[in-house]
C-alpha cells in the first residue's frame, strides 16, 4: 500500500522589479463622489439628521427650571438630566445605561442589520451635512469631478474656499455645543464673545471640532471601513432573517443596456439595466449587486435610485430593497418575512433589555434624593474627655439630590448610651453637598465595652418627607 502522490507545482519566480515598479502594503485610497439621490429612504434619512441635531444643538440650551436642563458639571461632580441630579455615587445608571445600548445595538442589529449606521450614526449624519454643503457650492457628483480635474483657477480657488470656511463652521458649532454639555453654554458664550475662554474648553472645543471637520469633511466612508469596530463584528448578530439592503439576482441576471422601448425577454435579459447609478450614489463606493458586503451601511440609497431607474423603464420598483435573505431565496411575501423576524435571538435581546429598562426605571423612581457618606478622621484618633466618655470623630457627606433646600436631622445607633456631641440638624441647599464634622461619645468607662472597633450607624432623617437612610462606620476602643 502507497502513499498517494501529491502533485507539486512548480514555484513561479518572483519578477525582479526594476526602478519603474513598485509594491504598495495597502490599495490607494480612490475618492468616492456620491451622487444626489430623492426617494423615501433619503427622506427618513434627513428627517434623522434634522431631529438629531435639533436634539444635540438645542439639548444644551433648554432650562429646567433656574439652571440648564441637561448639564454635566465635571467640576462640581453633579451631572444634572432634566429633573434629576445624579453624584458619582450613582455611577451604576451609567453601567445599566451602557448595558440598555449594548443590548438596544444588539437587538437592533439582530432585526434590521446596520440601519443605525446608515441613518442615525453621528459620521453618517455629519457625512450627510458636510456632502450637502459641497453639492450646493461644487455642484452634483459630474461637477465635482469635473472641478477637481480641473487646473487652478480663481473659480476653483474660491469654490474650494468657501466650501472649506463653511465646513469649518459646523465643526467649530459642533465643538462649542458638545462642550456646552459640559460647561454651562451660555457662560461659555459670554466666554466666548470676550474671548475669555478657559485652556480646557478652547481644547475641547477644537478637538471636537478638528474631529468632526476630519471624519465628516475628509475621511467620511474609511471611518466606517477602517475605523469603526461595528462593520467588523456585525455578522455575529446577522442571521437569514436580519433585513439587509440587497439586490434581487434572480430578477435582475443577467444585467444589460436596452432602450426603453425594448424587450429584455426576447433579448434574454434581466431587469437590470447596468445603468450603474446604485454604485454611484453609494457613500462607500461598493457595488450592492456583488452581494452582502461588510461595508454597506444600509442607507438605502441604491434602492431609491434604483427605484427611479425602474420607474422610468416601467418595471416592477423593488430590484434592490430592504429585505431578508430567506425572504429572497424562499419568495416570502412581506407579511411572511416580518413573521420570521420573532425568533428565538430577537426574543431574548428584547427581554432582557426590557427587564433592565424596567429595573432601572424602578430604581430611579423609589431614589432617594439625598446620600451620606461617612469618613472617619484619621486625624482626630479616639480621645477621653473631661465628661468621663470616649469620643470619636467622624466626617459626614451629605449630598442633596433634590432641587428644594432640606433639613436633616442626625443620629446615631449601635453602642449602648451612643450619642452625639454635634448640631444634629443640618441644611443642605438644593443639589449641593455639605461636610460636616461630627463627635461621638460613649460613656467610659464601660466593662461592656472590649478594646478594637464595634460597629455603629449613622441615621439622616429628612424632617421634610421623614423618609431617612443609613450609613455603617465603626467606633474605635483604644487599649
């Protein structure tokens, strides 16, 4: 018995390269110029870039009440969300809120793939209103070819200027707007309008801005291609039933050139009129007829073209479409396809993000609007004093959540004959936080007491609501 023969090929000889060749680690990067395009989804997709940045522009300006109604005040360490008013303490709605747009992306994901990215994503929305600027100052996708071939002249010197001051406009708005999340923004204009701004926001605000300027005017699709994590690992969450953008092959094969007045039948041609025009209003250059490709963000651009394309031909709209591919290979109907959308990932996305929604919303409702801390003085060790007692002395925090001014009464449980030697009424204005220095006594000596630490608490009672929590700490015994 032999081994069997492995056939080897012969090794083809690397071509010597001389002085006019040249290896490149990476393809050149070709410039995409996309085309205008009208339809319904371009419609939704402008709707999304009006409302999103009616939200991020006037968020910062809304008032609740006498202060800014969205407001996350670093500096102070308060981070104010209409009517609540949130301390690092409450750190964990940060971690629930991460939690709800991980699972939100994943259920999202799960039933209409990268509908986020191509009409919600803040590079997309950005994309959008900087390609806009240019087509009204440079022209359509012909006019800017055109002018970018063109040798320099006054037209194009000044063409390219203004689209650039324009560009650099919105990003410097967008700098300042992000940073008025941070600094109350109409301090930050009065700054502004002197010229009085402060290093930290003068950076803030030309990062952002210098950010948004980069990725929006000049790199736009290869951050999504290169850059963006989400077109590389959204295949996890794809399945045969995700609604995708995608081109009916079965319809449009084989694709050719005919008139209108022609028969595709008798010359033995698909719907397709290769007319191109889907690849052209494309924001990443692909072709949607080669298939699924991780760089298509489903703006669905190419199917409104297309769909104006087969209006004018007279065919049947829906060559390329959001659809499914079972819907596609099995020929479901739409009532069909959106039945198959219930399955068994959908359903445990969509209950486990409603059950942390739920949790957190139950949370933030039974809050309490104030928060102690204690911290023991490790400066002040335990002491006798001249009334026959132990005394310890302890540091209090006490936060007001609320946006009235309280009153607090305090006390102290744990050790027999425990009490305090400190004001036990405290007023904390609205959303602000105090420290108050506090001593505590215990008789001595006491033979019920052992040397080392016994475990007390610390009450605060608001005399308003007489709702009141509780604080561990511990009482030191010296030897």
């Amino acid at each position: 018995m032999g081994f069997p023969l492995i056939p080897i090929h012969p090794i083809k000889p690397k071509p010597v390269l001389d002085e006019s060749t040249h290896e490149y680690l990476y393809a050149a990067h070709q410039k995409i110029y996309p085309r205008s395009v009208s339809g319904l989804f371009a419609k939704w997709r402008w709707a999304l870039v009006i409302l999103t940045q009616i939200l991020f522009y006037g968020l910062p300006w809304l008032e609740w009440g006498q202060r800014q109604a969205v407001l996350f005040d670093l500096g102070a360490r308060r981070f104010y969300i209409l009517g609540l008013v949130l301390y690092p303490q409450d750190f964990i709605y940060l971690t629930g809120l991460l939690i709800v747009c991980a699972l939100s992306l994943f259920l999202f994901t799960a039933v209409a793939g990268r509908l986020w990215c191509g009409f919600a994503c803040p590079q997309t929305v950005y994309s959008e209103i900087f390609m806009l600027v240019e087509r009204l100052i440079e022209g359509d996708r012909g006019a800017r070819i055109k002018l970018d071939h063109e040798p320099l002249s006054l037209s194009k010197a000044s063409k390219k200027t203004l689209k650039q001051m324009a560009w650099v406009s919105i990003a410097l708005l967008t700098g300042f707007s992000f940073v008025g999340y941070f600094t109350p923004i109409k301090a930050l204009s009065l700054e502004l309008m002197h010229w009085s701004l402060g290093p930290w926001e003068m950076f803030w605000i030309l990062f952002y801005g210098f950010a948004t300027y980069g990725n929006a005017g000049h790199m736009r699709e290869q951050v999504c291609l290169y850059m963006c994590p989400y077109a590389r690992f959204q295949s996890a969450m794809f399945d045969r039933d995700t609604l995708i953008v995608t081109y009916d092959e079965s319809r449009g094969e084989p694709k050719g050139h005919r008139s209108k007045h022609e028969d595709s039948t008798a010359k033995g041609l698909g719907d397709c009129v290769d007319c191109t025009l889907c690849v052209q209003v494309c924001p990443t250059g692909i072709d949607i007829r080669d298939g699924l490709q991780y760089q298509c963000i489903s703006c669905g651009a190419c199917a409104d073209v297309c769909d104006s394309v087969m209006g004018k031909v007279g065919y049947a709209k829906g060559l390329v479409r959001f659809t499914t591919e079972n819907a596609l290979l099995l020929q479901l109907s739409k009532t069909q396809m959106w039945e198959r959308v219930l399955r068994p990932r959908v359903i445990i996305y969509a209950t486990l993000l409603g059950v942390l929604v739920l949790l957190i919303s139950t949370s933030l409702a039974l809050r309490v609007p104030f928060k102690m801390d204690v911290v023991r003085d490790r400066g002040a060790l335990a002491r006798f004093t001249d009334h026959d007692s132990l005394e310890n002395v302890y540091r209090l925090q006490i936060m007001n959540a609320s946006e009235s001014t309280k009153t607090f009464h305090l006390d102290v449980t744990g050790l027999p004959h425990i009490a305090l030697r400190s004001n036990a009424e405290v007023i904390v204005p609205p959303t602000e936080s105090s420290w108050v220095a506090v001593q505590v006594d215990v008789p001595y000596p006491d033979t019920s007491l052992e040397t080392g630490s016994h475990r007390i608490w610390f009450e605060l009672l608001d005399q308003g609501s007489l709702v009141s929590i509780k604080e561990r700490s511990v009482f030191i015994v010296p030897r």
